[in-house]
C-alpha cells in the first residue's frame, strides 16, 4: 500500500436537519449531479444515501439523511435511525435550516447535534439565504453564533448553487489526513436498483398529494440487463389499502402510465441506457409498521 499522502484528506460528512430543508438539493448541488432524490414534499428522503467528491486534495463522502422528526410509524424509527447512524459514522456535521425558519433549530435536531458539537466539527449552513434581506440574515446568522456549537455558519442558496464553495472550504480544513476511501470515478456505493427504485417513488411523490406518496415504496423484483435490445425492469409499487391501489392505478391505468412515462424517462437519463419499465401495484396493509417490510424494502437499520 502507498504510503499517505499527508496533504490529502478525506472522510465523512453527514448532511443532517428537519424535513424538506433542501438537504437532497444540496447534495446534488455539491456532487454536481443527481444522487438524491428532490421533490416539493418533506420526508422525501426515507434512507441515508451516501455520494462521493473526489477531488486532487480530497474525497468528501456525504450522507444525505432523512429529515429528523417525531416518529409516526416504524418506518419513521427507522428513518431517524438512519439519521443518528450518519451522525455516529462522520467525521464534520453539515447541519441544515432555512433562513425563514427563525433562529432556532427544531428540538428533534438541537437535541441530537448540540452534545456531539463537543467531539465533532459542525457546519451550520442556511439554505435559501437569498430568500429574505440580507438585513434580516444578519440576526438570524449573530443569534446562531452566540450558540457557541458551530465552528461556521454558511448562508447557501443549494437550489441556485450560491456559496457552495464555502461549504468546501471549510469541509477541507476540518477533515481528517487519511488516504481516498473509494477509486475517485466512483460517487455511490449504492447498486443501480437502489437508485432506480428512488427514482419510481420520486415520480410518486411529483403526482399524488396528501397520504397517498407516504403511503408508498417502490421494491425492484427484476433488473435485467440484455446484450441486446433494452434493459428489462420490473417493480412493485407497494401501497397500505385498496383505495390506494386504485388511485395510483387511476381510470383506464392512466396514472399508473403516467409514473411509469415519468420514471422511465428519469431511469434512462441515469442508466444512460434504453429501458423497458414494467410497474405493478401490491397492497401491504400496514406495511410502515411491519417488521418483516422493513427488512425485505432496505429500511431496517443495520446493527
């Protein structure tokens, strides 16, 4: 093995805050493309999703996670287990909030963060800082500092990638000297299933409101690739009841085409291959508060 290179860095970064406070965006934004999920709705994001940066003088591994929140179902304990796990495993803490949600962080994130600040480098960024005057992000900015657990605060905009390369920066300077973790042409560990059944419940959160995209998950049953001709993908859309299913379906099957049109065409971009996408629709009832679900969907917490 080659011996360290003792100016180069590298390690974790967990990307952690309430829901639908552009944590995906941001990841995105920094990767310079789409690893995560994004969609108008909170919760989107159900399982931490880790995207790689390499660069010459460093390899930043970012774990976007879901939103920490007071837990509904066992999904949601799974969710937010997903979350203490990202925190528990990096390096620096990119806590997220938005610049017109106060000077406060939500108790379901101070509770978790503020204790670890004592061992570990954390980050405030404020995302959407181009939303309010810059004479009302001042207070917002001073009152966060008087908190005295954020080595920086970082106004962003991660939708307009405005003052991103803070972000870096200041990443750069609190990680670790250690040798790449991963080959730098990788940017997820994640298998191509993974992401392919994210795109399908992205299309579901983009077409239907209320309950119906909470009420959902997307399990791949077939992914074959062929030597010829396009990429075979089959995939259940699991739903709680049979109203659901009927929704989803809609009059003639014309929802269910839709997301299907939709997710194909997202698919594709991906995988940069044709693909023919097959979607059927599986009621599970009470599937959020199964188990055996947890497991067999990838949302059980790993011990």
């Amino acid at each position: 093995m080659e011996p360290i290179n003792p100016k180069y860095k590298a390690g974790y970064v967990a990307i952690v805050g309430e829901p639908n406070v552009g944590k995906s965006t941001l990841l995105n934004a920094l990767l310079e493309q789409k690893i995560s999920i994004v969609t108008n709705k909170p919760q989107t994001t159900r399982q931490r999703v880790l995207g790689i940066l390499s660069r010459d003088d460093v390899q930043i591994i970012f774990l976007d996670t879901p939103g920490l929140l007071k837990p509904k179902y066992l999904l949601h304990k799974e969710m937010v287990k997903s979350a203490e796990s990202a925190l528990a495993d990096a390096d620096v803490i990119l806590v997220m909030t938005q610049a017109s949600r106060g000077t406060e962080l939500p108790a379901e994130v101070s509770e978790r963060v503020v204790p670890i600040s004592k061992t570990k480098p954390i980050i405030l960024v404020i995302n959407k800082a181009d939303t309010i005057n810059k004479t009302e992000l001042l207070p917002v900015i001073e009152s966060f500092a008087q908190q005295d657990c954020f080595k920086e605060i970082i106004p962003v905009s991660a939708l307009h990638h405005d003052n991103l390369d803070a972000i870096l920066k200041s990443l750069v300077h609190y990680l670790p000297e250690h040798e790449a973790f991963y080959p730098p042409d990788i940017v997820s560990e994640s298998p191509e299933r993974f992401f392919v059944a994210e795109l399908i419940r992205e299309q579901l959160f983009e077409k239907f409101s209320e309950e119906i995209p909470y009420s959902t998950a997307v399990e791949i049953r077939e992914f074959k690739e062929r030597e010829t001709g396009k990429t075979l993908i089959s995939a259940d859309i699991i739903v709680e009841r049979e109203s659901q299913k009927g929704i989803i379906i809609g009059k003639r099957g014309e929802a269910l085409k839709s997301v299907g049109t939709s997710a194909r065409f997202q698919i594709e971009e991906f995988l940069q291959r044709p693909v023919f996408l097959e979607l059927h629709v599986k009621v599970r009832e009470k599937w959020r508060e199964s188990e055996a679900m947890m497991r067999q969907l990838g949302y059980h917490s790993k011990k």
